[in-house]
C-alpha cells in the first residue's frame, strides 16, 4: 500500500496521478489525497481511475477541503 499526497498539485493532480498508475504495481493499492475545491475532481479522478484501468475501492472527503480515494488493479 502507497500514499500519493497531491494537495500541493490543487486543481492539476490529474497528470501525476495518470503517471503513478502507469507504474505502480499491480495488486498493491494506491492511496491518493487531492483537494477537491467544488467536487469536479472527485467525477474526474473516479473517470481517470476507470480509464487507468484500476478499480476504486473507496472514496472519501478527508476534511474540509481534501478529498481520499483508495485504488486497486
């Protein structure tokens, strides 16, 4: 299990994490930590994560304004 904190990215998250699914190892789970600002980024990781081909075991606001989401492939 990894955790990815991405809160410093805020809205431009989704390229590094595009790039940590590519390489991370299959049957290890991801744990990514996003600021979620309005909720758009919660849909558009949840798409990214599909299209990654990774399922998403868990999603979840962390506090007020970052979001969690847990990955598996």
């Amino acid at each position: 299990m990894k955790r990815y904190d991405l809160r410093h990215l805020k809205d431009g998250f989704e390229p590094r994490m595009r790039e940590i699914l590519s390489v991370h190892k299959a049957g290890e789970v991801a744990i990514f930590l996003f600021e979620i600002g309005d909720f758009s980024p919660i849909q558009r990781s949840a798409d990214l994560v599909k299209e990654c081909g990774y399922e998403l075991l868990n999603s979840l606001k962390f506090n007020e304004v970052d979001w969690t989401i847990v990955t598996k492939k």
